[in-house]
C-alpha cells in the first residue's frame, strides 16, 4: 500500500507517524511545499517577539526525524501541482531541482492547510505588509523589525549618525487569536501598537460582553484599539511610512503590518482532485475523515468540521483537532474504525498577564442558530483561597440548556487558574455533563490551587439555583421594567451605583421587607450576585417576586464597550 | 423546625448557610466549640509559615456575619456536653460563662471533624508539641517559634546579651497532607526539619514511587528524610531542648515538634447520641448524610464515605466533600432528594515549587482490595509545548481497568500545569469515563498552557495503545526474565544504562532485527517510553515477541527509594 500525505505540518506530520506504527510495511511519502515539516506554526508570534528565541526550537522534527525513525519518504519544497484521482497519481514539482514527477497512490492524505486571508485592497503588496503562516514568515518579520528605519531614507549615510532606528509603529489588522498573539508580542518588543477590527468586539469566537474584557487588557498595555473600523487600503509616504487607510477615512502610520483578518480553507488541491467542497468553503469530509472519493482523505484546517454541540458544519483552525484527524485518517486507512467526534472549539489564548479561553459554543453561535433554550450565568469567584495570596479573580460565563440543564458552552478569562477551569469544563462538555453533576464535581483544592467549592462548581451551582427556581434570573441587557433593589453597602455605592436603584444593604434586608413593592418584581443588584442571591431567597420566601441580577455590577461593568 | 448544627467550620458552616437559603423561617442554631467559625483550616500551615500573615485573613466568616446575613444564632466557645436521642435535646456548655442550657432540635446535624492523632507516648505532653488543627494552634506555634530560646536557659540574663536564638530544629511527625504542608512552611521560616515517617514514603494515599519523587523535592530542599521509622516518645535536655526518640532508637533533637500523624473522626457525639459508628470508626450515614437516628445527620472529616471508585467506606479528610455534605444535609432536611455520590479523593498539595495530586483510586488500594483488573501506565510529558520557555516535566501515573478500559485513578506531579490535568482527570472519573473517551479530549492549548496533544490526552493513548495490544507492556518491577533492549543513543547511555541491556539505536532497529532473538520476549527500554513504543510497532509487525517497558528509564528511577 502507498499513502502519498500532502502537507507536513500538524494533520499531515500526525497522520504519517500514526500510519507507520500501524503499517510497517506501507510506503509512505509526505511532501510539503515549504522548507520545514512538522514545525510549531502555533509558536510563530511568540518567535517573533522573542520569547521563543531560536527558529530552530520551532522545527519540532524534521525531515530526517522522518526519514530515520519512521522509514517515511519526506520531501520538503515540494508541491502537488497535478492530482487525477481516476488515475490516483499527484504530479508532484520539486521545488530546488525544477523537475515534475508523477507519483502513484493507494491512498492520497490532504493536509494543505488554511491560508491567511489577503483582500485585493490597494497596496496590499507594498514592503512591511507581512501574514503569519509560516517559520519563513516569521523570519521576515523578525528581520524588518531589526533593520535600521535610517536605511531606508538614506539618513544615516547623509547624517553620518551610527544610531539604528528600528520599527517603532505597528498595525495589526484582525483581533482573533493571532491578530491577538501578535499585538502581545510586538508591545513585548517595545512598538506601538494599534489593532484594528473591522466587528465592535475582538475575538470573534467569545461574546461580546467576554471579549470586552480582553479589550480591556489591550489598553491597559497601551494598545490603540479601533473597533468597527475596516481596512480600505495601504499607501506608502515619501520617507518610507506605511499608512493604514481605514473605511472610516482614518489613516494610521506604520513600520509594520501584520495582516490577520482570518484563514481560508486550502481547497485547491480538492478542487484538482474534483472532491466535494462544504458550504463553508471547506473540505468535506465524513466522521472517517474520508472526502467524496473514498481513497481520498483530508485532515486539519482545511476541511470542515461538525460542531460537537450544535451539530453544525464549521471552520475551525485548531491545532488539537487537526492533530486528532490526522491519527483518525491512518487508523482508518488501517483499516480501524476511529471516528472523529466532532470539534468543540476549547481553545485559549495568552493576553500578556491574562489568558482567556472558551469551550464549547455562545450565545452568540445559539442566538444566530434561532435557540432560545438556553440561560446564561456570570460569576467572578477568585482564582484560589482569597485568604492564600496571589488569588485573582476570574471571570466566567456559562451557558446551559433550560430544559434539561446539558452544559452547552463556558468562557473563562483571568490571570490566574483559566486552564484548571477551561479543562474541566471541556470534559464535562464532551460528556454530556449537566450543571448538575458539575455541582459535584471534585476537583483539585488545596490554598494555592483552588477553593473548597471550585470556581467550576460554584458556576454550576449558581445555574442550577436558576434551573431550580431557586434563583430566577435577569439579566441587564434584558431588563424593561421592575423595581431595582441594590443591597450592597453604602460604601460600595459610594464607589459606583445604578441610577434608580433603591439601597438596603443586605443585613438589613429582613427588617426593611416593608418598604419593598409587592406588585412588582424586584431585580436584586450586588456587586457579583451572590449576596444579591441571598437577597432574592429571602424576598421569594417573604412573598416577593423577585430575581437576581445575573453577575451583579461586575457583569454591568462588561455590557460598556471598552 | 429548629435545626441545631454541631461544630462551624467546613461542613456545619456550609449546612447552616444553605439551610437558611432553603427555609427562611427555620430556626437555626450553630455552636462551635472553639473561638472561631468558618475558619480556613487549610491555611493553617500557611499562616505558620507566613505566607498568609494575618491570622484574620483565616476568617472567612465571623459570628456577626451568621446573624447578621443570615439570621442564624451562631455560639462561639459552646460545646455539646449531652444529647438525647428519644427527647431530641442537646445540653450546651457555653465556656465563657460555664453555664449549661438544654435546647430542643427538630434536627440535628453533626460536623465535629476529625482529630489530630495524638499517641500516649512517654514525654506527648512536653512543652513544644504541637498539633495543627485550629487557629488557636497556629497562634501558639507561630509564638513558639518567635520566642527566644536563650530566654529557656536563663542564659540572657545571665550573659547580658540582647540577641534574640529562636527555634533552629523542628521535627516533623507524619508525611500526609498536613504534615508536608508544615515541613515546607517551617523550612520556608528557615528551620532544619527532619520528617519522621513510619512508612516506607511520604503521602501515605500516593502510590510509593510517586511519593517518591515528592522525597527527592524533600531532599533536594533539605529535610532530613527518616522513612521506615516510628516515635517513640521524648525527652527534654537540661537546655530545654526537646529529643524525639524512635522505635529504630535514633534520637532527633528539636526546638519544636509538629504532630501531623493523621486523624480520627471524633465521634463522641455520635456515640452519645447513640447513632451507629462505621467499620472504618467514623459515623455512618446514608447517601442523604442521615445518621441511623432519622432525625439527626452527620457530615465532614467525622464521617465515613462511599469510595466512589471502589465502592468501600472511608475516611476521608477533604474540604471539597465537607462542604458539599454541609449543603446536602441541609437541602434533604428541607425536603429535597440530594445525594451524595461519595469521594473520589481528589486532593493537591503544594511541594515547594511542584505540586502533587491524585484522583480516584490506586493501585496500591486495588492490590489491597485483591483486584487484577487493571493497568497501569506512566509517562513525563511538558507541561506546555517544549518550544515555549518555562516547560517543566509533569510525572502522570494512569490506572484504568484492563477490561474496559473505565479510568480508575491518576496521580500527577510537577512544577507546572498540574491543576489543569488532575482537574481533568477527576472531571473524567466522575464521569465513568473510559480511556478511549480521554484520547479524544478536546482540551486547551496554547503554547504557555499546553500541548496540541495534552498530557492527558498522551496519557490515554498511551493506556489505549497498551488495551488494543498495540502496545505490550512490562513494568520494572515484574519482570523476571527477558531479551533487553535499549533503543536509546549511545550518548544517552553514556550517562546510565541498564546492566544486560543490548543498545541499538531507534534509527538502526529496522537495519538490525537479525540482532535480535525470535523465541525471547523483547523488552523494549528508551528514556520515557516513547521511543520504546516506536521499536516495539517495529519489531510486533516483523514477528517478533516485544513489550515496552512503561515509562522507560524514567521509571525505572523512581523504583529506586529517595
């Protein structure tokens, strides 16, 4: 049997490894089109800002890790260029030599890949314009970052000054995860930086509401931050200054930019092999990981995926799943029954001291879908033991289904504990877990690590008071009418209060039920909700009608755009 | 309904609060022995050691916070004198002023704890034991420790000198928990500790040669390590010095000694109410923490619990089921079906800069219950992606049931990312997860947090591969005879090989199977058992007869005792 895998990074390299330990004795070949196979492309910003300092740390294996320990014929700089699936051979172009050769298959792997998205707009090919795809990409970059500004003006030969001036000013066009990594990266580098995003919300993923506050963390490190703005074009002024022209008619100077609107499928190689494309502009392949021809398989960013809890097809750029394919296509090629799940999108992303992260789907992906069972809970519980020091606070959302309480979604962002949390909210996902058994989940505590009630249960905790009508919920986005009762202290109000809201501190609450209206229902305000919680049970039992302000002020604090 | 709470610390202080949730016209009344309630008995240590400075930042709920938020008579210095089951009555003794009161229950909930074993050895009651329980216990360790030991012997006054000796030595009783939570507290206020152990290792509940590499961090920071080693008794110096003497006859000096030999559910209650006392010498409840008397319950460390994992009783000193049987008692007494799964003992304990946790159960526990349904497997993965800086090698240790391939337990060890993983692990266990569910986890990455493939998705492969005899495995300890073969470099064994081992190189194995024998089992060594596992796919697919050696040389040095 020959497989022949067409790309060499993550599905690809995966796939080819898998495949030899299953099969000895198949003839494997994997051909990337670039320099360097299996090499950390998730790395490359971290590269570029010099946290990972050796382009070599990023070449996990290579080509002769391939060659040597797994008996796989491994070409890089060599590109498909013809593929007949009736006939099952590739034309394959070796890049260095020049020369095209015809190679026959049993079993074809593509893993081509998604690529950065580059809109025809004017000047989009003038110099500093640069994407992040690849080890090269990043040298480029990391190599116009270190190049003397002086140079290109001539001034240093005019002036006779010795002083290397280097990029200073950076613009990042796109605020998803790699737009994100590379504006961290090049502040960590000392430039200015500002990012611009054509939605009203960066990270795209999250909601809007969790995405604000990682807006929040971009200016407090003094990132510009243009939200709802485009990129209409790029010109170039006489002293070699880029210019970011804006749809808003805004022009933004730059040394750099670093293009990261988003990543399109690589489905030309399908479309040669005449395979069935998605109605995402992916590749369409079955649970096995198989495409329309059933000798055919693709793996990785450039195929479709279902949603593991909408059930719907998705693009989805991850490095787990396309790891995960790649291993299901050799155990199926093998001749093994491994079926590919699904993705739930768990992913997380470093925002200087912070991380956010999120598993599963949103409010946003259910409200487009037409759902409306589901809820939604906030909380804002500490990192670990507030009495240990070091605890930071950490915000979540968690969505979850009405009817039957299924957890559907979660997002997670804080300085501290994210991964703890995100992970187990991921394994609950994948196992159908309700809010329930996430209630009694035991989990890891001891003072440095965690609470005796977890951030994770006390969520689940706070969603089922709400399923059990315990704790009806509102939410402020939502709100029309009804009395607003803050039972925070005097002190807290000081700081910041709701207009409107009538003031009765908490311990007070029981004997001040008299001057509460019982013809209306009562939205009780605190600072996070718990203690607003607290009020709402009191008040349901005296006869009230009443309901907690999901996430109390912390959570009003997000609703304002940063 | 008046609902009397016995003790107001973990479990009683979270009935109490939920309770009054529940039913705001209940009558409640907690007592607590002691000065405090709702204090963190986790932190003790810490305060100790003075990473948590302020005895008050212990306190995470005061008497006035019961009354005040919610209306709860909350007695502080009372104590349970008498009860009587048939009159449903408890006598108080309040010790502030020695009167003794009888007040009426429609329930009782009891949540004395379990306390510090304190063994009638000749010189226990010395000046300078101590145990570490309650706030009062660290107050007078803390002032221990800052005393001036020249003041002991006069010798101050008699030298004139002003400077202030204070305690250098400290002897450690007991390896669990608490007493290496005070080991590394007292070595971080500079003493020389010495741990005494009876035991052949630290961590009695960890499996031994994972306790092990929690001795070498031990070590490695200084403590003098006497495993295999009971007390004696002590003797006090005409200085005043302390001397702990052991069944093995050394003698330790010491300026202060810490008890931390385990604990024992205090029952005495239980017994004077006359409700039935479990095998294991704890209060037996059923799955609603009601005691063999329907009107009264019973919950935290004075309980025994349903292993959820193995289905025995136990004894389990854990925050996170304390306070989940608090909230559990108090919703079946208002009327509600809660239940409580039992304890998978999941639990984490900070070890200077690594941390060590675990989750369900071991395999010493099962070779104790007579079980052989079961695998083990070890692996040393990076915490995150090697090419980001700051990755550190976590030890995991995987126990699942060979037949089905069900998660029994993990253990997991290192200096980074141990949270995320044991979380993840124990998410699973809850949830009847098999190993083949944990290698499609979908759990998140980014380079400073983790790996495209996780540790724990590594883990279950590596399970998965051995079920689906992909991978045969051997383990250090129990293998008798065999064909050795280290497919490490030679500079790899330059550092340490393994007696009778032959060496072939992965890269040659395929060149040079005619070195090795057909009718012997091929026991396949490399550093961590990855390479091993290569060779053996190599060497089972040409016919020959090959196993991996789990973990590889990794492992191999954790078998060696610290």
């Amino acid at each position: 049997m020959k497989v022949i895998i067409v790309g060499g990074v993550a599905g690809g390299a995966s796939c080819a490894a898998r495949l030899r330990r299953l099969d000895e004795n198949a003839e494997i070949l994997m051909v990337e089109r670039g320099p360097y196979v299996s090499y950390a492309n998730c790395g490359l910003p971290y590269h570029v800002g010099g946290a990972i300092e050796k382009e070599s740390s990023l070449l996990v294996a290579t080509e002769q890790t391939f060659r040597e320990q797994f008996a796989i014929d491994c070409r890089t700089r060599c590109e498909v260029v013809g593929i007949s699936a009736p006939e099952k051979t590739v034309q394959l172009k070796n890049h260095a030599t020049g020369e095209v050769t015809t190679e026959h298959y049993d079993k074809l792997v593509l893993s081509p890949g998604a690529a950065p998205i580059r809109p025809p707009l004017p000047g989009i090919d003038l110099p500093g314009i640069f994407s992040v795809r690849t080890v090269p990409d990043a040298r480029i970059i990391r190599e116009w970052l270190d190049r003397d500004l002086a140079d290109r003006t001539g001034m240093n030969s005019y002036t006779g000054y010795q002083t290397v001036v280097k990029a200073q000013r950076a613009v990042v066009i796109g605020g998803g995860f790699i737009g994100l990594e590379m504006v961290e990266n090049l502040i960590h580098r000392g430039l200015e930086v500002t990012l611009i995003e054509k939605l009203n919300q960066v990270m795209p993923p999250l909601d809007p509401e969790m995405a604000h506050l990682v807006e929040r963390y971009m200016i407090k490190h003094g990132v510009k931050l243009e939200l709802n703005d485009g990129v209409a074009g790029f010109q170039q002024t006489a002293d070699g200054t880029l210019e970011v022209l804006t749809s808003s008619g805004k022009k933004h100077p730059a040394d750099i930019v670093i293009l990261a609107i988003g990543v399109r499928p690589e489905t030309a190689l399908a479309k040669m092999a005449g395979v069935e494309i998605g109605q995402r502009g992916g590749i369409r392949v079955d649970e096995h990981m198989r495409t329309s021809d059933p000798d055919i398989f693709a793996v990785g960013d450039a195929v479709e995926v279902k949603d593991f809890v909408t059930g719907q097809w998705s693009l989805v750029a991850l490095a787990g799943p396309a790891n995960r394919q790649g291993r299901i296509a050799a155990d199926v090629i093998t001749g093994r029954n491994s079926r590919f799940r699904g993705t739930q999108g768990t992913s997380i992303c470093q925002i200087f001291e912070a991380a956010i992260a999120q598993t599963g789907t949103t409010e946003k992906v259910l409200t487009q879908l037409g759902e409306t069972d589901f809820e939604k809970i906030y909380l804002y519980p500490n990192s670990h033991a507030g009495y240990y020091p070091g605890a930071k606070y950490i915000a979540i959302k968690v969505i979850f289904k009405k009817s039957n309480g299924r957890l559907l979604g979660a997002q997670v962002l804080g300085e501290d504990g994210v991964p703890k949390r995100i992970d187990s909210f991921a394994m609950a996902i994948q196992m159908g877990c309700t809010i329930y058994d996430l209630e009694e989940a035991e989990l890891s505590y001891a003072p440095p690590f965690g609470s005796a009630k977890d951030p994770v249960n006390f969520a689940a905790m706070v969603a089922a008071d709400t399923l059990r009508s315990d704790m009806p919920l509102c939410h402020w986005n939502s709100v029309d009418s009804g009395f607003l009762l803050d039972v925070r202290s005097p002190a807290e109000l000081a700081v910041e209060s709701v207009p409107g809201a009538v003031n009765i501190p908490l311990p007070q609450l029981r004997a001040r039920l008299n001057e509460l209206p019982r013809d209306k229902e009562i939205l009780v305000i605190c600072r996070s909700g718990q203690r607003a919680y607290y009020a709402t049970r009191i008040l349901l039992q005296k006869g009230f009608k009443a309901q907690t302000m999901a996430g109390g002020m912390l959570s009003r604090s997000m609703l304002v755009e940063a």
